[in-house]
C-alpha cells in the first residue's frame, strides 16, 4: 500500500467499487463479477488485491470476510461495510456507496492540491529568493543551504505526517486519536461526524431489513462508520439491550449521537417504519457531511494563501531592515560619517 494515497488512486477505488456494484446488480455472483474486473481493473495495481479477493471466496469464504482478510489494502471502515452488505444481502447497494465516497474524495482533493499551487510556488520563492540575495552579497552557499532545508524540510515531514496520520488504514488506537484532535477543528470534526453517521445508518438500514438480529445490526454498523467514538458507545449497549432496553432510548442517552439523528430514529422505531427513516438520515448527513468538506477544500488553500503572504511580507520586511536598518552596513557606514 503506497505512503501516501492520490486523487488518482481514490478515482481508481471508486471506479472499482462502482464496478462491482453495477455488476452485481445486474446478476452476477461476486466471483464471476471479480473474474471480470481482473481481466478488466480500473488499473493494474488493482489486478493483484482484486486476485487475492477471488482466491479467498475459491476457498470458501464469503465476501466480507475475504475483504477483512485484505490487511492494509482495505480500510477497516470499508471492510465493515462490505461486510454488512454481505450479510445484509445489498452488497451491490454498500459498493456504490463507497463508490460516492472514494469520488467525492478524489474530487475534493484534486480540488484542494489544484488551489494550493500558487501559494506552494510564492512560498518556495520567497524561501529561495532571499537567501540566495544573501549568497550574492557574501559568495557562500552553505548558509543558503542551510537556511532553505532548516525550513523545508519541517514542513515536508509535516505535511507528509498530516497526510498519513488523517488516511483510514490505521488501527483503532490511532484513528481513535486522530478523532479526538479533529474533532474539535471547525468544520473539519463535523463534517467526519456527519460522513460516519450517514455509514453507520446505511450500514443499519441494510443489515436491519435483512433480518439481522438488532445487536449484531448495530456492532457491525458502527465498524462500517469509522468512528471509534461512536464504536465505544455502541459496544456499551449489548447488556442493555439484552435485559429489554430500546436502540431508541440507548441512542437518546448517548452524547455521541446529535439529538437530530436521536429523534428520527425514535420516530422510525415507533412508527415501525425504521428502514425509511434510516434511509433519510444517511441522506441527510451525507449531504451535509460533503457539503461541509466542500466549503473545506474551497478555504483551506485561501488560509494557507494568506499565512504565505503574511510570512513573505515578513521575509521582505527583515532583508529591509538587514540591509537598511539599525546595525546593518549602511547604517554603520553613515554613523562613521
């Protein structure tokens, strides 16, 4: 699995996962649909994972557990969902969802890389162009050297740090971090809440109208959202619902579900009409959750734009004073004059 994944590659899962999910809601079996995509893969880095997957189901696995057993190459929130499509019998219906997902994902971050360009390229001038006056001035390279990769290279391993610690291959622990840090961040912990409460209720409408016993429904649920958080809070429920307590009145007593999501599904329980309102609410926070994403990718280059500008009328500003200000040359050659 490569370090860092592109839009390029977030395009390449979508396509695949879309793929499969036309092709099993056409007919066919999830070997003879994976047979297809290995002559056929949306790139030929996928002809490998896509073989693997077949050689599990050869075996006798069933799909969501062949998916849990792809490691690295699959995210844990994607495997759970796979999963909950397969027992739930809409495996096709899981797969265009991760398809939406994974385009919206690659669109967003082409958006994002695209914005950025121009502030990377004034930043990088600006790093560049005031030391290497300085190499003019004085004919030594090693302080330009110095100065440029004392600041490049922290923000390289920064960037690179971010990128890898926000992708959702990691384990639990890590991703159970990462959730409490963002969480708090505007827009950003939102907009992850409102994505992992539009899977978890796709998940649930899919599992519970398969006839899945409702503790199991919502243990596997709540894996295919990617939320540790929300996992935490649901695992706590089995002894509850075991001794006659509602999923309505547990989701109501928990802080981590917003009282929106709370009373549609109290609704839904009592109306007996759960698998529409659940469909509802994943429509609703999927919205939202992009839309929230969206107004992200649009800010975020314009911030890093201004902190540019800000630090390059820095770096202009203390060249002027070390040319020109107190205690530079000039102003010692006009004191001795």
């Amino acid at each position: 699995m490569a370090l860092i994944i592109t839009p390029g590659q977030l395009n390449q899962r979508a396509e695949l996962y879309h793929t499969l999910g036309v092709l099993l809601s056409a007919g066919l079996t999830a070997p003879n649909a994976l047979e297809q995509l290995e002559r056929n893969p949306p790139s030929r880095s996928l002809r490998a994972p896509i073989a693997r997957l077949r050689e599990y189901l050869r075996h006798g696995e069933s799909v969501g557990e062949a998916a849990a057993r792809m490691g690295g190459w699959m995210p844990a929130f994607d495997a759970a969902l796979v999963d909950a499509g397969d027992r739930s019998g809409r495996l096709d219906a899981c797969f265009k969802l991760l398809a939406v997902y994974y385009k919206e994902r690659a669109q967003m971050a082409r958006q994002v890389i695209s914005d950025l360009l121009y502030p990377a390229f004034v930043f990088h001038f600006a790093v560049v162009l005031f030391p290497l006056i300085a190499v003019f001035k004085t004919g030594r390279l090693a302080p330009f050297f110095l100065v440029v990769l004392g600041i490049l290279l922290p923000i390289y391993a920064a960037a690179i740090f971010l990128l890898t610690a926000c992708q959702g291959r990691q384990g639990e622990k890590w991703r159970s971090w990462m959730e409490q840090i963002l969480q708090p961040v505007p827009l950003l912990g939102a907009a992850r809440r409102c994505l992992a409460l539009a899977r978890l209720a796709a998940a649930l409408e899919a599992l519970l109208s398969a006839g899945v016993l409702i503790t199991t429904a919502w243990e596997l649920a709540v894996a295919a959202s990617g939320s540790p958080a929300l996992g935490r809070a649901v695992r706590a429920w089995r002894e509850p619902l075991e001794v006659g307590s509602t999923p309505s009145e547990l989701v109501r007593q928990s802080p981590e579900f917003p009282e929106l999501f709370s009373s549609l599904y109290h609704s839904g329980e009592i109306s007996g009409q759960l698998d529409e309102t659940l469909g509802r609410l994943h429509t609703l926070y999927q919205d939202e959750g992009i839309g929230k994403m969206r107004t992200i990718a649009q800010w975020a280059p314009r911030l890093v734009y201004y902190v540019v500008i800000l630090l390059v009328a820095w770096q202009i500003i203390s060249f002027y004073l070390g040319m020109y200000g107190p205690g530079s040359e000039l102003d010692k050659v006009l004191k001795g004059n």
